[in-house]
C-alpha cells in the first residue's frame, strides 16, 4: 500500500513539471503535453484522495478530467495545426501579435 | 356658509316671504352672470336676463312692500360667514320699511333703465357689456338696501363705485370719458376711506365683536358707546356719504360723470347710487342721533353749501345733462342737510329721496331721448322740440314741475316735509331752502323751454324715440304723478307709517309753507319765462350775473382748484419720485445686475477653462501615459502571460492559506 503523502508528492512533482514545461517550451505541441502532465497530476491526486478516504467521487471526477482532456487535447491539435499553416512554425514565440 | 344655520331674528311678524328677499338681490347677480358667459350668443345680445331679472325682482319687491303696507314688522336674518376671535361676519338681510321702500325704487328705475338702454344703446359694440354691468351694479345697491351689518354694506358700496367707474368710462376711447371715470372713482375714494375708518371706528366700539347694524344702534341707545366715539364714528361715516352722495367738497365728480350713457346718468347718478349715500346716513341715524350735536349740525352746513352752490351752477349750464347733474348735487343737499334736522328730517328726506329718484330718472331718461334725438348735449342745439316729441316732452314736463315742487306732483309734497322738518329744525336753513327751492324752479323752467320751446336750431330732424324708451318715460311720468300722494296728509301719509325712526309719527302740515313752497316753486317758473320766453343770441342771465357768470362757468373755480393744490402738486411730485426711483433704483438694480452677472459669468469661464477642462484633460492624460506604460505587460506572449496567471495564482493561495 503506497501511503497517500508519498501519492501527493510525486503529484506535486508531476504538476511542477507540467507548470516548467508550459512555462518553458517554446513548441506548442510540447506546451500541450505539458498540460496533460498537469491535468494527469491533479488526477493523481484525486485517484489518490479517492482510495484514502475510501470515497467512490474522486474517481469520478478523475474520469471527468480525462474526458475533457481529451477534448482539449483535440482543440489544442487543431489550433497548432491553424498555427503552422499560417506560419509554417509551430513557435510559440512567433505567435505573439495579439497586442498593442 | 355651507351647514351654517339660518338665525331668525323676528323683529314683530314674521313673513314666509320675507325670509327670501335676499333674492330679489340675487336674482340680478344670475342675470349678470349669464349676461356675461352667454350674453353675446343669445338673441338681442343678453339684455333679456336683465330685464326678466329685474322684472322678478320688481315683483318681489312690490310683495316685499306689501308686508309692510299691512303693517308687517321689520325682520333679520343672517347666516355666518367666519369668525375672527369674537367678531362674527355675517351675511344675511335687515328688512324694514325703509328698505322695502328702497327696493321699490331701485328695482323700478333699474328694470326702466334696462327696458330704455334697448333703445338708447341699441347697435352699442359693447350692448352685453352694458348690461352685465348694469346687472352688476343693480345687484351691489340692493345688497347695500338689504345689508344687515357694515361689511356688508361696505360690498355692495364698492361694488357699487367699480360699476359706477366702469358706466361712466363706457365710451373710454374718448380721453374726456376715462378721465371723467377715474376722477369719480378717485373722488368717491376719498369718501370712501374715511367711511371704513368709521366702519373700524363702529366695530372697535363694540369690543371688535360685530359690525351689525342693529346691533351698533342698541349699544348706542344703551350709552354702552360714548357719545364722543359716536360722533367720531359718524362724521367718518359721513365722510363716505359725502364722496358717494357728491357732497361738497366732494361733489366735483358727479357733473364729470354725465360723460356716461345717459341711462347710466338716471340709474346711478340720480336715483340710486348718489342716493346710497343718504340711505347710509339714514340707516346708521343712531349713530348721529346719539353722537355729540355738532356731528348733525356738520351734516346740514354741508348740505346747505352744496344745495345752494349747486343749484346756482345748475343756472348757467348749457349741457342739459349737467343741469340734472347739478339738480341732483342740490337735491340730494337737500337730503343730507334735512337729516341733520332731527328724526322727522331724516324721514323727510327719504321721502324726497323716493319721489326725487322718480322723477330724476324720468328727467334723465327723457333728456337722453332728446339727446339720442338731436344728437348733442347743449340745450343751444335744442329748442321747439315738443312738436317732434311729444310723449318724451310731456313725461319730461310732469318730471321738471315734480322738480321745481308744483302741486299735486311727487316734488311738491316731499319738499314740503322737508320744508317743515327743517323750519322745526333749524330755521336758517329753512330760508336757504327756500331761496334753492326758487333756483330750482328757475332752472328747470330754463331747462324746458330752451329744450322743448321756440324754434328748433340743431340739424337733421329729430323724431320720437322707440317705445323702448317711451314707455320707461310713461311708466315714470305716472309714478311721479302718483307717488306723491303716499306722504301726502290727504291720504294720511302712508309712507311714514312704513319709515319711520323709533316710533311712527303723524306727518305735519303746515299751509302756510306748502303755500310758500308753491309760491317759491311758480315764482322760479314765472322768472324764467318772462327771462326766456323771447329767443336771444345770448343767454339773459350772462347780462343779469355780471362776473358771477363767468364764477359759475368756472364752478367757482373748485375744481381748477383742486387740479392745481392738490392733483398738480401730488402729480408732478409722484411723476418726479418715480422718474427717479425709475432712474436710480430700477436702472441701478438692472445695472448691478448686469454687471454682477458679467462678474459671475466671468468667474465661470476661468472656473470652466482650468478646473472643469483642466480635469477633463488631467483625466485623459492620466490614461494616455497610464495606458502607455501598462502597454508593456501586454507583449503578446502567451507564455509570459501565463506565468504572471501563476504568480497570482500562487500569491492568492499564500494570501488564502495564511488567513
């Protein structure tokens, strides 16, 4: 039985990671990954919650989560695929025209 | 009004009818009214209203008489009108024989003058006008017949004075005219003031707790009221009889007022309004009776001067209507100086003041049916008239021998009471009676046969006047013919069983008088005629007068007098004031006002310029250079913004966490 501090700790860690990525990568598909890294820690965390507590709800949600994330993964492809057809670069970087 | 109670003071019998004479002087107030909503879309422009309405009130009048002529009692009654701490104001009637009499006479020379003004004012641009105000004015001197209590009276006065202003400006768009209206409206407002000083006066007496008549009269018998504030009281009182009965030194306004249609001249200046002045008198005669001796003497020298003075200006007038004019100032002199001869005066001379309002208005009505005929005023455009007019020459003789007091018409036997009255009163006045008596005579004589004698000398030619006209003149030809007879001993004098001042009192006659009031009357009569019978170029008397003539011409210069003392003086004075006060106070006050708002607006503008644009700009500046320095956070990196996202995300949780 894994203990449940241990369960927060590699999900703080794979949130953390996801945070670096979004935060540090300059290739939008990589940004994407990093937000599943997110999504995924937060549902760590739930399943985690979910078999301390013994309550059947984290686990739902956790399914919730995959779900959406699953849509936002879709969205997220199409809007990098918009992006290289117009720039033929996937640089998030060179994105930046929505400003003053 | 509403919800008060009707107080019945039965003062003897009490009449179911005699409760509702308050209508008789309604009725013209509705006739007015609907003279003046509804006048100018009715057939015949409204002067129907008038005359049905003074033709009710006619009858009641006679039925209100007929109480009396039985014997009846006098009664009151009242209903309050408001309370002001103890004094009362009521609204309500005070009928006696005196009254019912008045009543008569109003509403018979009202409803003649309504009938005659068809014709006389007939294609008027303002007919309807004329009779509203007719109505108006008829309503105002019943309301001060029937009045119970001073305020009362005081309304129907006033009413009275404005209507009187408005007849006798009829015809304003001529300067003479408005002039003649507002010199009678200002005169009679001298006279007016000190008669509602007298009314305070009365009321202060009492303790401020009424103004009713009877009421005055009891405290006064009672000696409850000293004869000093009596006396006080009634010599203001009389100071508004002597405006409104032009009294000298107020008289000046009545011969101006022959400026109004003549209709107006017989209602108001002969037989009803100049006559309210008397009627007051006679009405608050326990006021002068019980008031110090002198206060009766002052009312009979008054009436002395002004019945002679009047009756010798009345000699040299050419205007026919001025010559009535004067004759009324001396008749109703005549009036006022019997009065201050005792209780028997008084009565005396409400005889007179009943037959003279009959045969004055018959000789004011028939002088306007020569003047609607001849089309002028002056009797030198008159002359041999009888033949074109016979009904208005007859009535107008029967009215001038009533005037100058020959047997058996109404003049005769009202001026022999009063002949008597003051040979028991005072005997001075007596002789100036007498002398008057003579002028009169002479002047009417004059009157008539420069009107209606010789040839005639005006242009066009003249005719009978409608019947109209005619028949008020028949109507008041025989009246004065008839009423006469009710003070004459032949027939034991009814009239003085209905007015009488305490106790009814069997009437004198002395022969010896009648014989030298008939003497006098013929004497006048018989000057005259030998004076005028043959034509002259010139008047006969301007040769006899020497300069007298020319002191009368000018009416011994009184009102020149009068313009250059007081109006001139009061005039240029108030036109000067003004002419400052317009000058200094009201230009300086525009002028401040200009230049505080100049100063004002000037404030404004440098208060505009830099605090209200100053903050619109500090305001749109501020966001330029704010928005020019926030504009950097938004690079368009998407990963920068998510890492500012992240750091308040985490700075709200530590804020979060630690609270």
């Amino acid at each position: 039985m894994i203990r449940l501090p241990m369960i927060l700790f590699f999900s703080a860690f794979l949130f953390s990671a996801g945070v670096y990525g979004v935060l540090v990568r300059r290739n939008a598909v990589m940004i994407l990954m990093a937000i599943e890294l997110m999504l995924n820690a937060v549902n760590v965390n739930l399943v985690g919650f979910s078999a301390s507590l013994r309550a059947m709800s984290g686990q739902v949600f956790a399914l919730f989560i995959i779900a959406v994330a699953a849509a936002e993964v879709g969205i997220g492809l199409a809007i990098v695929i918009l992006l290289f057809r117009n720039r033929e670069s996937i640089n998030i970087d060179e994105a930046s025209q929505l400003k003053w | 009004m509403v919800g008060a109670e009707t107080v019945t003071v039965a003062v003897g019998a009490a009449s179911g009818l005699l409760k509702y004479t308050w209508i008789i002087a309604l009725l013209p107030v509705i006739s007015a009214a609907l003279t003046l909503f509804f006048g100018k879309r009715t057939p015949g422009k409204g002067a129907v209203y008038g005359i049905a309405a003074l033709a009710a009130s006619w009858v009641l009048s006679i039925l209100v008489l007929w109480h009396f002529v039985q014997g009846g009692g006098a009664q009151a009654s009242q209903v309050d009108w408001f309370n002001v701490g103890p004094f009362h104001l009521q609204l309500g009637q005070y009928i006696d024989g005196l009254c019912a009499v008045m009543l008569v006479v109003v509403t018979s020379v009202s409803l003649c003058v309504h009938v005659y003004s068809l014709g006389y004012m007939h294609g008027d641009k303002r007919f309807t006008w004329f009779y509203f105000v007719l109505s108006m004015f008829t309503a105002a001197m019943l309301d001060v017949v029937i009045a119970p209590n001073l305020f009362q009276l005081l309304i129907g006065w006033e009413v009275m004075g404005i209507c009187s202003y408005l007849l006798i400006g009829h015809w304003w768009e001529e300067k003479e005219n408005s002039n003649a209206s507002i010199k009678a409206f200002i005169t009679t407002r001298i006279g007016d003031v000190p008669f509602m000083f007298g009314i305070f006066a009365l009321i202060a007496a009492t303790g401020f707790k009424t103004s009713n008549i009877t009421d005055i009269s009891g405290m006064i018998q009672a000696h409850q009221i000293s004869g000093g504030v009596a006396a006080v009281a009634a010599i203001l009182l009389f100071g508004g009889t002597i405006g409104k009965s032009a009294q000298f030194p107020l008289h000046v306004w009545l011969p101006d007022a022959m400026a109004g249609p003549t209709p107006v001249s017989a209602l108001i200046h002969a037989a009803t309004m100049v006559a309210a002045g008397v009627y007051l008198v006679g009405r608050m005669y326990t006021v002068f009776i019980g008031a110090d001796a002198w206060v009766l003497q002052t009312v009979s020298i008054i009436g002395a001067i002004t019945m002679l003075g009047a009756a010798l200006l009345a000699l040299v007038q050419n205007d026919i209507k001025r010559v009535l004019a004067y004759s009324t100032l001396s008749q109703l002199a005549y009036m006022v100086a019997v009065m201050g001869a005792g209780p028997a005066g008084r009565n005396a001379a409400f005889f007179h003041l009943f037959t003279h309002a009959f045969f004055k208005a018959l000789l004011f009505l028939g002088a306007g049916s020569v003047i609607h005929a001849v089309h002028s005023n002056n009797m030198s455009d008159m002359g041999g008239l009888r033949k074109f007019m016979p009904v208005t020459f007859i009535t107008f003789v029967i009215g001038s021998l009533a005037l100058a007091g020959v047997f058996p018409l109404a003049g005769f036997w009202s001026k022999d009471e009063l002949l008597v009255s003051a040979y028991d009163g005072h005997q001075w006045l007596f002789v100036i009676m007498v002398v008057t008596a003579v002028l009169t005579a002479f002047y009417t004589m004059r009157m008539v046969w420069l009107t209606f004698f010789g040839t005639y000398d005006g242009h066009g030619h003249p005719h009978e006047s409608p019947r109209s006209m005619t028949s008020p003149l028949v109507f008041l030809g025989a009246a004065t013919v008839g009423v006469g007879f009710l003070g004459s001993p032949l027939i034991h004098a009814p009239f003085f069983k209905w007015v009488y001042f305490g106790q009814p009192e069997a009437v004198h006659f002395v022969p010896w008088i009648a014989l030298l009031g008939t003497v006098a009357a013929l004497g006048g009569i018989g000057v005259a005629y030998l004076m005028y019978k043959e034509k002259r170029e010139k008047d006969p008397l301007e040769g006899r007068l020497g300069p007298l003539w020319g002191v009368f011409q000018h009416r011994y210069y009184i009102d020149a007098f009068y313009m250059r003392a007081i109006i001139y003086p009061i005039r240029d004075t108030c036109s000067a004031g003004v002419y400052w006060f317009n000058q200094t106070v009201l230009d300086g006050f525009v002028n401040g006002m200009a230049a505080l708002a100049r100063g004002v607006s000037t404030m404004v503008y440098w208060f505009d310029r830099n605090v209200i644009d100053g903050a619109v700009n500090a305001l749109g500046m501020g966001a330029e250079e704010s928005g020019g320095l926030l504009k950097y956070l938004q690079s368009g990196n998407v990963q920068w913004y998510a890492v500012v996202l992240f750091v308040g995300v985490i700075a709200l949780t530590i804020i979060f966490v630690r609270a």
